[in-house]
C-alpha cells in the first residue's frame, strides 16, 4: 500500500511520515498545489497513491479574516480536489479537519460528538467545515478526522504552542494566556497513530479523534511549565482581553467514542502525551 501524505513537512506530516516508513510519499507545497486540480492528479499519479492522508491547511487563523480567499482555496477547493481524484481512481481519502468548526454554542460543557451540528465562528472555521461538505459530496466514501489543539515536530522547525511557551517561559517571569477557551490538546504523534488505525480498520466518515481529557490553554501552560521545572507565573487572561481579530471556541472539546468504538483504540491522556513530547521521544 502506497500512502500520500499531503502536508508531508507539517506536524501531522511529519509524524505520519516517520510512523508509516517505506510505506509514505512526502508531498510538500513545492510537490502539489492541491488548489489546482492538474497538479493534484499530476502529484497522485506519480505517486501511485492507494491512501491519501490530506494533512495541509491555511491555518492562519486571524489572518483569515481579511484573506478569507485564500482560506477557503486551501481548506475547501483543495480537499475537494483531493476527494475528486480519490474518487475517480479508487483511491481512499483521510482528510484532516479541526475542532473550530463548532463554537456557537458560549455555554456548551459537554464534549462533541459527530452528529452535533456544527457553528463556525471565524472565516477559518467555516473554511474547514466547507472543507468537510466538499470532501463528502465529491467522495462518500472518505474518511474526515476533526482533531483539536495539535502540536508536535516538523520538517520545517517550525514551532507550536508547547514550544512557544517553553521559550517565553525562558524568556520571561510571567507570560498571560487565555482561560475561557476549553478544549483538548493533541500530540501529533498519537493522532498519526490514530489515524493509520483508522485506514487498517478501513473506517469511512467523519471521525472526532484527539487526545484524552480536556483544558484550558492557561491551565496546559502551567502544566509545561511544571513538567520543563520552570518558575514562571502564568496570568490567566480572557479571549477578549488576548484580542484576537477572529473569534475562538468557548469549549471545543471532542467526544471520541466513535473512533474508540471502531479500532479498539482509545489515545494517552493529553497530560501523559505532553510529558513524553516534552520529554523527547517525539
């Protein structure tokens, strides 16, 4: 089997890269435009793909807001690119979506299932859920995984929210991070695994998948900071006192029965995965 990861240099990439082996085509930016079809089904065939792991996104959430063309080229026009060929050479897709596609419901407590109805708040989050709507109506067939708060090594070195703090918290006595957004972070490493599982059991529709438990990013940044042995104060902030341009969820958090009913399988608790991240087996 002949598995194309797109977004091979990312976080998620990165981990599947390294977990599948001999296994993975590494597709990068410079190898695929996904928001062109003819380099799609050029990069695919040449690939020889059976499994496509869609893994690229603009993830540039305030950003977005101003530039929503091009959040929507990449996390709606192109899944539904990758889904289109998919679909046409009988390959199966796994598209990567995200926990931002809910965040209507302020007084929401109860984790989310997949048959909650969806409320995007921001530009980037309806992006992603017209990802979903695109990928499904070009490939019934596919299997989309929503995940959540992701981190973990890249090609590219580029950072995450653990390595931001783990920074700031050399850099500075104090750092102020958000306490009213609720949600659950997820090792990159054990959401690959996740999703590898879900392709052996050939699993088809959408999927929540993260780590297990759920906090607040205020209440993971003293937990980094406990793990790393590092005194700095963390002042907890609302999102409005943050001020971001684009809106967050309030609760975010997953509900992951379905993924756990259908491989077996349940993952780490997300303090357990931050301790091994932190202490460097990722």
């Amino acid at each position: 089997m002949r598995i194309a990861i797109v977004g091979a240099h990312g976080q998620l990439g990165t981990a599947l890269v390294s977990q599948l082996g001999d296994a993975a085509v590494p597709l990068t930016r410079a190898d695929v435009d996904i928001t062109n079809a003819e380099s799609v089904a050029a990069a695919l065939v040449s690939a020889e793909a059976d499994v496509v792991i869609n893994t690229a996104a603009w993830n540039f959430v305030d950003r977005a807001e101003d530039e929503p063309g091009q959040a929507f080229a990449v996390n709606a026009i192109g899944p539904r690119n990758l889904a289109a060929w998919c679909c046409a050479n009988d390959a199966r897709l796994v598209h990567v979506s995200s926990d931002y596609v809910f965040g209507l419901d302020d007084a929401r407590v109860a984790p989310y299932r997949e048959s909650d109805l969806p409320g995007p708040v921001s530009v980037y989050a309806a992006s992603k859920l017209a990802g979903e709507h695109l990928v499904a109506a070009a490939c019934a067939e596919s299997c989309i995984v929503r995940t959540c708060g992701l981190y973990g090594r890249t090609e590219s070195g580029k950072g995450n929210f653990v390595d931001t703090m783990l920074r700031l918290g050399r850099e500075r006595e104090e750092v102020r991070v958000v306490s009213d957004q609720h949600c659950t972070p997820t090792s990159a490493q054990d959401l690959a695994a996740a999703i590898i599982r879900l392709i052996h059991a050939d699993c088809r529709g959408l999927f929540h998948v993260t780590n297990s438990g759920g906090t607040t990013w205020h209440e993971m940044a003293v937990e980094i900071f406990r793990i790393a042995g590092l005194d700095t104060a963390v002042r907890a902030i609302t999102t409005a006192e943050y001020g971001a341009p684009a809106r967050r969820p309030a609760y975010s958090v997953l509900d992951t029965t379905k993924y756990q009913q259908a491989t077996g399988h349940a993952l780490p608790d997300w303090k357990d995965a931050l301790a091994r991240y932190l202490a460097g087996h990722e």
